[in-house]
C-alpha cells in the first residue's frame, strides 16, 4: 500500500482527494499548509506527495525544493491553477513528477499517480535486477553433481516453499550467497524483494540504520526519514550475510525483531510491522561462537532453524571440471575469447589444489586464464 500526502489549504479538495484515494487501497495523509506538510513529512515516508503550488504560509515551490531535499524518494506532484506551457516547465524543472491544473479531475489524480507508482516500482524492479544480474538465481543453474551438492540442492528444494528461518554456513567463497538467492527464487515469495546486507561491513550505528531505519534528525547527518532494509524487504527475502560479525548490542536488537516482528526506526518510538522471510550466513561456528559468549545463544537458535552446510571445494573434487569449463563459458563470452578446451594438465593442477578461496577462488583463476590465453586451449 503506497502512502500518499496532499498538501493544499482548501480542506474540502484535501478530504474529497482522501476519499477517493482510500478507495482505491492508498494510505493518505493530507496538511492544510507548507509547515504542517514538513512536520508530516519529518514524521513518515511518502510515495507521492500533492502539493498546490499556492500555499498560505510558504510557496509550493519552497515546498518542492524542502522536499527534494529531506524526502528525495518522493516524487512530488504540483497543482497549479493556471494551465499554460511555461508553468508545465517550471514545476518539471523544479524536479516535480508532474503537475495537474484546477479545478481536478479525480479520474486524472488518480491515473498520474498510478503512473508514478508505476515508474517507483519499475525503477526498484531493475535495481534489484541490476543488483542480482551476475547471480544464477535458478536453482539448476548452481553447477555441482557431488552427492553432497545433492544433498544441498535437496534440502534447498524442501524448505524454499516454507517460511522458515535459514542459516547457512561454509568457507568463505562456496557460494553462500548464491544459495541464499536460490531459496528465495524457488519460494513463494519468488518476484518479491530479496536484499542482501553484509552484517561484518560497516560499523554497528550504520549497520542499525541501514536495518531498521531512521527518523529525520535521529544523528548528525540525518537530513531526511529512511525506511531501513526490514521494511524494503518486507513480504520478501532479508539475507543477513555475515552475521557472525553482528555486534552483541545488535543482536539483542534483531533478536526482538525476530521475535516481535516489528521493527523501530533509530530516533523513531513507533512499532513498524515487517514480514521479511530472514535467511543469515556465516563461515564460522556459531556453536563454538556461544560457547565463547561472541554469539547470543537465544538468537542463535532462533536463526537456526534449518541449517544448510556448504561443503569446500576440496570435499567435492568430482565438482572441479564442471565448474572450471562452467567459468569458461561464461569468461568467453565476457572476454569475447573462443577457448575450446582445458588441458589434461591444467585440470589435474585444478583437481590437486586444496582450493582455500573455494569456488570464488577457482572462478577468480579461470578469469585470469582466459584472459591470458593465447591459443584456444
């Protein structure tokens, strides 16, 4: 449901403009002046926000320019009462989604904001597509024909359809991410958001906004209301990459998340519902973590719901040649080289190396060959 607000001081435009909208499953909220709309604004997030370009208190302009400024995700609709040419431009240029002349057509209010709408959500379509493009998402395309690649293609066929919590663990470089990607794929939550956040990234104030959000003012430097990845995420896929670097401190705080599924914006006092499907990560062993007091043992089983153990590179050997001539494909058409083949030699290099970077490792040095190689072998 896309949160709509509408700022004008005719209280009888504001209230038929609310019904309508309701209607039609939008949330509204609307302000009579330019101050009441930036106290709303500082409060709440918005998808759109109507604004007649003639206020009582401050122009619609200065209004536009605030909201650019503190709600720069919102596109902004401008009402003008004069149609002409000029003022089309003006409101365009200010950086105004569009503009509508008085007196309103409701159908047409409505159709420009289904439009808008429309272009947030195809825009958020192609970054997460943008985000995810060199990732195989479909489970077939993860290569592996080891029994215990089976067994993981197994276990990850049986519980995407569920809305269990999932932990995943191995080395680094087996590709816990791409499993992650692959769960949520073959889910019912498939063509919803998946979003990743690597937990040993950033420090623990920035790890928390970037999660649960933040209020206009909450820190130095927050200009403007951000909903966090909970709430991008919400109806999809939260994928905790890392988690094992996760402070004490934020594990208490996601470990209420998990139990009370609802999340608090930093600075913010209301409870925000979130259902984001949460599948963690991590190359270490929480068991022996907890019993070093590194990991909360109350969140470790929460996460730990079903476990997906990620064998290394070195413990399915039979998995390097369809791997390497896997890379070589993909690093031919990327390179625009024709290599045919691998040779005898090169392979069994590949088969006796122990692989510490695992498939990232083998992926990293099929690149390099390809580009190096001269000949077609």
């Amino acid at each position: 449901m896309s949160n709509i607000l509408i700022v004008d001081d005719e209280k009888s435009i504001c209230e038929v403009l609310l019904m309508m909208l309701e209607q039609h499953n939008y949330v509204v909220k609307y302000a009579l002046c330019g101050e009441e709309a930036k106290t709303i604004i500082a409060k709440d997030t918005f998808d759109v926000i109507i604004s007649d370009i003639r206020l009582p208190d401050i122009n619609g302009v200065d209004l536009l320019e605030y909201i650019r400024r503190y709600s720069p995700d919102s596109d902004v609709i401008l009402i003008t009462a004069f149609a002409s040419t000029e003022s089309a431009i003006r409101a365009l240029k200010l950086g105004a989604a569009d503009y509508l002349v008085k007196p309103l057509d409701l159908e047409e209010v409505k159709i420009t904001i289904d439009r808008c709408i429309e272009k947030r959500k195809l825009i958020h379509e192609n970054i997460l597509l943008r985000q995810s493009i060199e990732t195989k998402l479909k489970l077939d395309n993860i290569v592996g024909s080891s029994d215990s690649m089976r067994k993981v293609f197994d276990l990850i066929k049986k519980v995407s359809p569920t809305h269990s919590t999932i932990l995943i663990t191995g080395e680094s470089g087996t590709g816990k991410d791409l499993i992650a990607r692959a769960i949520h794929q073959n889910s019912l939550r498939k063509g919803l958001p998946f979003v990743a956040v690597n937990c040993g990234a950033m420090p623990e104030t920035l790890l928390e906004s970037e999660l649960f959000g933040h209020m206009k003012g909450s820190f130095t430097g927050a200009f403007a209301t951000k909903k966090g990845l909970f709430e991008v995420a919400d109806t999809g896929t939260l994928f905790l990459d890392e988690i094992s670097e996760m402070s004490l401190a934020m594990q208490v705080k996601l470990l209420r998340v998990l139990q009370d599924k609802s999340i608090r914006r930093v600075g913010g006092t209301e409870e925000i519902p979130v259902d984001a499907r949460i599948i963690a990560a991590t190359n270490k062993n929480l068991s022996e973590a907890v019993k070093q007091s590194q990991f909360r043992e109350d969140l470790f089983y929460r996460l730990n719901v079903i476990n997906i153990e990620i064998p290394p590179l070195r413990k399915r050997i039979e998995d390097i040649p369809l791997l390497a001539y896997h890379f070589l494909s993909r690093f031919n058409d990327e390179f625009g080289k024709n290599i045919t083949a691998i040779s005898k030699e090169a392979m069994q290099v590949m088969e006796n190396y122990s692989w510490p970077g695992n498939v990232r490792e083998l992926e990293n040095s099929l690149a390099r060959a390809v580009a190096l190689t001269p000949d077609n072998t």
